[in-house]
C-alpha cells in the first residue's frame, strides 16, 4: 500500500463528506479499479449482484444497469465497511481508504 494512494484516497473520502454514494463517485472517477476478472469470474460477480438485489427486495430501478455498474457495487462493499463497534460506515477516510485498497482497488490511468 503505497503513502501516495492512502493520502490521495483518504482526501477524496473526505471530499464526500460522509455520503457513501459520493465516496463511490468520486472514487470511480478519481480512476480507481480492481484488477480485470476473467469472463467466468465477471459473470458470477454479476449473478451474485442479481442474486443480493433479489434477496432484498430491490425496486429493479435500482439494481445495475451495466457491468461497470456490478463493479461499482464493489466499491461500494469495501466503502461500507463496519467499524469494531458495529457501526455503519462512519466514513473514517482512514479506514475507508484502507478498505478500498484491502479490496484490490489501485489507481489505473484513464
């Protein structure tokens, strides 16, 4: 894990202000990604996606629309990450930020 990414992830978390969806946005823009899953991994991610948003009961206006979408919900997994006092997702941009890079994501260029 490299200082530059904890520092520039921890200022992007906190660019939300504790608004998880934000965190995600900005993070997706700012670049970040995990590394690329086989077709066969992509396709269970997605199926795993469906089957979480069925479970729950989800108006399907708001389950993914695309694979980047899929991708997004991933992020998102490591944004709301619990804290020891089984809080929901303070938004610590520490933690939060070590979440994210826990997960696999890393900086690509776009």
């Amino acid at each position: 894990m490299s200082t530059e990414n904890i520092f520039e992830l921890m200022a992007l978390v906190k660019s939300a202000k504790g608004d998880p969806s934000a965190v995600v946005d900005v993070v997706w823009e700012a670049g970040y990604r995990q590394p690329p899953r086989t077709e066969q991994e992509a396709a269970q991610i997605t199926i795993d996606t469906f089957f979480y948003c069925e479970s729950f009961d989800m108006p399907t206006d708001f389950w993914p629309k695309s694979y980047d979408s899929v991708l997004q919900n991933e992020l998102m997994k490591a944004v709301l990450t619990e804290d020891e006092d089984d809080s929901w997702c303070k938004a610590d941009p520490a933690k939060v930020a070590k979440s994210i890079l826990a997960a696999g994501f890393s900086k690509e260029a776009i």
